[in-house]
C-alpha cells in the first residue's frame, strides 16, 4: 500500500478577537493510492481546514503533513506551489475556472507555470478532458457550460499530469442530484486508476462512494467506518 497523504499528530488553531479558535486537534490520517476517503461533520468541525492544511494551502500549527513522502513541515511558499502544481489537485467548491479562458486553457494552465511546453500540456490536458467526458468541450468557456461540465473541467484540472493526490471541498454542493453523481463517479474512476482522494461533504450518498469515511467533531476524528463503494 502506497500513502500518497499522510498527516500526523497536526494541529491548527487561531486567534478570534480575546479567544483562540481550535481548528484542529492532533489529527493523524493517511489516505493510499486507489482510496477515497470522505471526511464529514458539523460545519465549523474542521473539515476545510483539514482539506486546506492537505494542500499545503494553509499553515499548520503542530505536527507533519506529508505529500507522496514529502514533508511540508517549514517548505517555503515558492516550494508549496510546486508541490500543489505537481502533486496535488484541488477542487474548491466554488471551481475557480477563470472565465476567459477556454475550457482547455483552464486545464493547462498550472502545466505551462510549472514549465510545461505548450504542445505537450495541450495533449495531456485533451486527455484529461476526455477521462471526464468532455472530449469536445476544449474550446468552450465555462460561461457556455453546464454546472456539470464545469465540475468536470475543474476536475480534469485538478488531476492532469503526475498529480495523484486529489481533495475536494463538496464537489456537488451546487449541482442537482443525477449531475452530483456522474461527477462523483468521475472521481472514483480517476482514484480507482490509482490517485489518492479526500471527499469533503455533508451529504451520507456521496460519502458512500468513498472506502472510507472520517467523522470530525471540534477540530477531532471522532469515528471512522467503511465507505459502501457504490
């Protein structure tokens, strides 16, 4: 079994006016390659953070998290970014497409900044939107796409490349139900040919396409149980 995230013993809190706010509690999980796993919880629970801290997005107080062995203990800003270019795909809930690029551009885009030539970060993004379904979307806006597609797009995104780590904070939160679950099954597809995924959701039907879920309370795992594997 190959951990691609592994956080350890990590801990975040922070100010709020006279008081401090615990984020998190000395959370520890590892997430494999070819494993989903679903975080769920009250809101205010930690579960963004958590994602977040995953991403190397945000700092962390206490403890280590690592990406495909590598520890984002002390890495500085320039090192973060090429760790989140190179290794890890996010998908936020709001999809940050950026308007006016195409659906293709949208896709290449952290390629090319990581010094990708334009040729070949065209190829592997076609075949990104492929696996997702769009093989004929590359040159539509996401203003010209549906909720769906634009879910894919970011999505596509999120894993093209050697990235193999994926976190997503409620993919579906904005979708109706038949298109919240073709995007899920997108997703599976993608962690099932061997990337890792983190499911941020409140809703138990998505959480069971997940092998695994994690229930946070106040900043702490609080229960984990097997996902069912739709």
């Amino acid at each position: 079994m190959t951990v691609i995230l592994s956080l350890q013993h990590v801990s975040r809190s922070y100010r709020d006016g006279d008081s401090t706010v615990v984020a998190l509690d000395d959370i520890s999980l590892d997430v494999a390659a070819g494993e989903l796993v679903a975080i769920m919880g009250p809101s205010g629970a930690g579960k963004s953070t958590l994602l977040q801290i995953a991403g190397g997005l945000e700092p962390f107080d206490a403890g280590d998290v690592r990406i495909e062995g590598r520890s984002l203990r002390g890495a500085t800003a320039t090192e973060l970014a090429r760790t989140r270019r190179t290794s890890v795909g996010y998908v936020f809930q709001e999809l940050n497409l950026i308007p006016t690029l195409t659906a293709l551009e949208n896709v290449t885009l952290p390629l090319e900044l990581d010094g990708v030539a334009s040729r070949e970060a065209d190829r592997i993004g076609r075949d990104a939107l492929a696996d997702v379904g769009l093989p004929d979307s590359e040159r539509r806006f996401p203003d010209q796409l549906s909720g769906g597609q634009r879910q894919r797009v970011a999505i596509a995104r999120a894993l093209a490349g050697p990235r193999r780590l994926l976190l997503a904070d409620e993919p579906t939160g904005a979708l109706d139900s038949r298109t919240g679950e073709e995007v899920l099954k997108v997703l599976r597809e993608r962690i099932d040919a061997g990337a890792a995924g983190v499911l941020v959701t409140h809703d138990s039907r998505h959480a069971a396409w997940a092998d695994r879920i994690v229930f946070l309370r106040d900043g702490r795992i609080v229960d984990s149980t097997e996902g069912s594997r739709v």
